[in-house]
C-alpha cells in the first residue's frame, strides 16, 4: 500500500440470511474483478516475543502473491476494552520472499 494510502477494514458479524442477502446484492450491482491468493510468514524476534497476547498487537509478516512480494510490519492500537480501534502498517516490497 503507497504512503498516503488509508485502507478501511469494518468486520460486522451476520447470520446466513443476511450473508445470502449481501451476495446476492452484491452480484446483482458490483463487479467481480479478480481474486488472489497470498502465503504468508510470520516472524518472530529472538529478543522479544510478538505472541505474548492471544491476538498480537504487533507482527513482522512476508507475504508472498500475485501482486508480488512483500515485507510487513504492523503495529495495532486497542482501546481501554482490549478492542483494536487501527493500526499502522509498513511495507515494503522485495525482490524474493524466499
């Protein structure tokens, strides 16, 4: 993702009939236009551990995929309740995941 690029991710949680409802709306006003398949790479440090909470507030990732490949570090920022409210994210690409 470029610099001054800001993704917005909302999770809701629906049942089956609302799933079916927004896909069905969704082929009926929206357009496919492809799918990709990623292999990601989880890293630890061996000075400090990423998985000491069950949902890791910070990561290191290589992601491998049609768009190419790619180095990631994510820190993520919760609330008072434990609940992510955003993070921020860097990456940069590489010339080989291996």
């Amino acid at each position: 993702m470029a610099k001054s690029d800001v993704e917005i991710e909302i999770r809701v949680p629906v049942n089956k009939v609302l799933f079916g409802k927004v896909r069905k709306f969704l082929k009926k006003s929206a357009k496919f236009v492809g799918k990709s398949r990623d292999t990601d790479k989880y890293y630890n440090l061996p000075i400090r551990s990423f998985l000491k909470t069950k949902h890791p507030i910070e990561y290191l990732r290589i992601r491998a995929g049609d768009r190419g490949s790619f180095i990631t570090y994510k820190y993520n920022y919760l609330n008072s309740k434990g609940k992510k409210t955003h993070a921020d994210e860097y990456e940069s690409g590489v010339e080989n995941a291996d």
